[in-house]
C-alpha cells in the first residue's frame, strides 16, 4: 500500500491520520494554503488538532471546534470571521465529497484556486 493510502503521522497527537476527510493537511491543500508538491512533505494533523484552523468550519455535521489565546475567532474581526467561516467551510464541504467525486488531486482545491494557478 502506497504511503498516501496509509495515512500519515498526526504531529500533535501522534496518531494515524487515516482518511483525508479527517486531514488539515488536505484541507489546507484544498484552501490554496499549500500547493500539491507539500503534501508529500509538510507536517499532517488531524482537523481536531488544529483548531486554529478548524474553528472556522460551520457545518451541522461537524462538531465545532473552539480554539483558545490570540488566535482564536473571538478575539478576531467579525467581518474577517465571517468570511474565514465561509471559505474554510466551503473547503471543508469539498474535501468530504473529492473522493466520491473519482477526480484527480489536482482538482481537489476550490475553484478559485485552482484558476489563481
């Protein structure tokens, strides 16, 4: 089994990060934060274990995540959380449905990102 398949090493809690839709890795691949030669490199998290991120997912089928110190959203501009909610959400609501989809990874990121590319 190919590593991608396996799953890779949550850095905070040292546990498997075993599906993608579970991945602030991929996640964050799907924002545009990192492009596809990063994820074979850069550090992998469960989304519970990156609330900084996380925080911002809005969804009736994602258990909120509350982060806490100067990063968390309610230390932070309404009008900026509003607009982190939705981009993040929507990125979220992506990454759940790609494998269904049966589509490449390089179409895995939002619309706007990949035609910024």
């Amino acid at each position: 089994m190919a590593k991608c398949d396996e799953g890779y090493v949550c850095e905070v809690c040292g546990k498997y990060v075993h599906d993608i839709t579970d991945s602030d890795l991929y996640l964050r691949y799907v924002l545009g934060e990192i492009d596809g030669r990063q994820l074979m490199t850069a550090p992998e998290r469960h989304l519970r274990c990156n609330p900084t991120l996380t925080q911002f997912i809005v969804d009736k089928s994602f258990t909120p995540v509350v982060a806490n110190g100067a990063f968390a959203k309610d230390q932070l501009d309404a009008d900026d959380v509003a607009a982190r909610e939705e981009l993040v959400t929507r990125a979220w609501r992506r990454l759940q449905e790609v494998r269904e989809l049966g589509i490449a990874i390089a179409e895995y990121p939002l619309p706007e990102v990949r035609n910024a590319r």
